[in-house]
C-alpha cells in the first residue's frame, strides 16, 4: 500500500513556499511581528487521451475495403480489423480502441513519472531553504537581549510552522 503524501503536487507545495516567504521577511526586517506579517491568523493560531482516438479512426479508414468514413468504409474497415484478432466488426472495434488505451496510458505514464521528478525536485529545493531559514530563526531567537515579546512569539510561530514543512518534506521525501 502507497503511503499518502502530504504534498501530492506541486500546487500542494503553495503553503510551504508562503512560510518561506514569510521566514525570509522575518530575517530581513527585525521589527517584523505576527500584526504585520503576511499570515496573521495562520501565525496567531499557531501562537494561540487525444491521440489515441486519431489513431483508432486512421486504422478504420485506411483498414476498410472501401476507403473513406462513409457506413461501408467504416463497417468494412472495422471488419478487417476485427479479422486480426479472428473476430468481426465488432472485435475490430475493440482493435481500432486499442490505442486509445494504449497511447493514453502511455502518455499518463510518462507525464506521471516527469511530475513525479519534478515534485521530487521541488521538495528537495524548498527543504533545504526551509532548513537554512530554520537556522536563521533559531539563531534570532537566542538573541533574545534585544527583541521584544511581539517578536519572540512571531518567531516561535513562525519556528514551529518551519519544523512542520521540514517534518512533511522529509517524510514525504523518504516515501518518494
């Protein structure tokens, strides 16, 4: 059984890239707190088959005794194509729908396996920026000499919604 991931797509990924986002003002700008940061209320909580048919119909057209897509082209073409398989009209519809099927299969595998590459890449490349911001925060955080309580529970909020994506990524990564 395939574990569920968290993040399936690329869209899913949206909420990562807003923390980061976020992460990122909160290292530029000091005096940033959950008032005037992007997500006040997410912080505050915290805090609180095309192809195949051209072919199907080509192989019907040009199948038939008689050519064209007139009811005698297209009932002799299907005859014929059902005579591959010992069968008649009927099984050369079954024939002429095979690379409907087929192609249509084919296709999804391989868009299937280039989003599944780039969601991995994807994945990878915010993990390591959520790591580093990661670093970032904690390291403001134990200067806590100089920054005020607004601050530190922006930061802390702002922590714990970066060791969440870092939790998913890497469980998502481990999976993939």
């Amino acid at each position: 059984m395939a574990i569920k991931q968290i993040y399936p797509n690329l869209g899913a990924l949206e909420s990562v890239k807003k923390v980061l986002d976020e992460a990122g003002e909160a290292i530029k700008d000091k005096s940033r707190t959950i008032e005037t940061s992007s997500m006040p209320e997410v912080l505050g909580g915290i805090a609180g088959g095309t192809i195949g048919v051209g072919v199907g119909l080509t192989l019907v057209y040009v199948s038939g005794t008689v050519f064209g897509v007139s009811a005698a082209g297209i009932t002799s073409g299907l005859a014929a194509l059902g005579a591959i398989i010992g069968g008649g009209m009927l099984a050369g519809i079954a024939v002429a729908a095979l690379p409907v099927g087929v192609l249509g299969v084919g296709g999804y595998a391989l868009v299937a396996r280039r989003n599944k590459r780039k969601l991995i890449q994807a994945k990878e490349a915010l993990l390591q920026e959520a790591l580093q911001k990661h670093d970032a925060i904690i390291r403001e955080m134990n200067e806590r000499v100089s920054t005020s309580e607004e601050r530190v529970a922006y930061l802390t909020s702002l922590n714990a919604l970066l060791e969440q994506a870092i939790k998913d990524l890497k469980a998502d990564l481990h999976h993939a």
